[in-house]
C-alpha cells in the first residue's frame, strides 16, 4: 500500500467512527428523553413490566388537601375522571406556584410497584386564572369599560369638559 492510500483509510476510518459515535450518541439522547402521556385509567390498565421501566406523563386535578410538602418533597393525589393516582414529586425544581389544591397538573416520571407516581418534573396552571370572563365583570365582552382620564366628552353647553 502506498502512503497516500494510507492516510485516506486512516481518515475514512476516523470519520466513520466520529459518524457512528455521533449517531449512537443521538440514538440514545432520544431514547432517554422519549416519554409517554397516558391517562391515570391506561396507568391502571397496562401489564407487564413495561409500566415499571417507561418515562411515563400522567395529568389530572390535584385532589383538595392532598398537597403535602417535605423539605423538596411534595406529596399529592391527581384526580381524572373516577381514577385517583398518588404522586411524589421528588425534582430538582420547586413546583411552580400554579400548582395549588384544584389546579391541573401534568407528573413527569415513572409508575413504581408500589401504586405510587415517582415525578421528575411537573408542571400545573390554575383554570381559573385562564377563564374566559363572565359577561357584567369587567373585562368582559359588552361590560362598559371605565373611562380613561384623558378622554374628552362633550358637554351639553358645546364645550368640551373632562
């Protein structure tokens, strides 16, 4: 073999395997961070030990009362139809402010053998602060909107008053 011949396997060998590290690498980054959504009602339904070994997301309404806080620990139920689901959100993050007795809440994490939610991450918003307005509040469609300080009207004299 020549010594040009030489450098090109040597650099066709290094690329291929700067390639196959690099697809291996996103390969396995996908497969880590892949996570599926099912219902609390799938959550009790599936078997085998695919419920136990899958990133799972569960949402629902966090249950009045159930909130218990330890340390960075926060222990509650999620409720969805008829279903109650317990939950232990153990994250790195506090949960948002959002998440409160009634709000919607979406657990990030894994079922464990024990009937419990093991959360990673969540995430809540409060339906109430999102609801459309009810007609006579203000803000609301047809509601007379206050007056600004600066706007004119005019008075029955012809001159203008504020």
């Amino acid at each position: 073999m020549s010594s040009e011949t030489s450098k090109y396997l040597k650099f066709g060998g290094a690329t291929v395997l700067i390639l196959v590290s690099l697809a291996y690498l996103a390969y396995t980054g996908v497969q880590e961070s892949k996570s599926y959504y099912v219902t609390i009602k799938e959550l009790r339904g599936m078997k085998g030990n695919d419920v136990y070994s899958k990133r799972l997301r569960v949402a629902g309404n966090v249950q009045p009362g159930s909130i218990r806080r330890t340390g960075t620990k926060v222990e509650f139920i999620l409720i969805e139809q008829d279903q109650v689901l317990p939950v232990v959100y153990s994250g790195t993050e506090a949960p948002p402010d959002t998440f409160k007795d009634n709000s919607q809440a979406l657990a990030d994490g894994s079922f464990g053998r024990d009937g419990v939610f093991h959360a990673k991450g969540l995430q809540a918003k409060c339906a109430s602060k999102y609801a459309p307005a009810k007609p006579g509040e203000a803000g609301a469609p047809g509601a007379e909107q206050p007056k600004s300080v600066t706007e004119v009207t005019p008075s029955p004299s012809g001159s203008m008053s504020n």
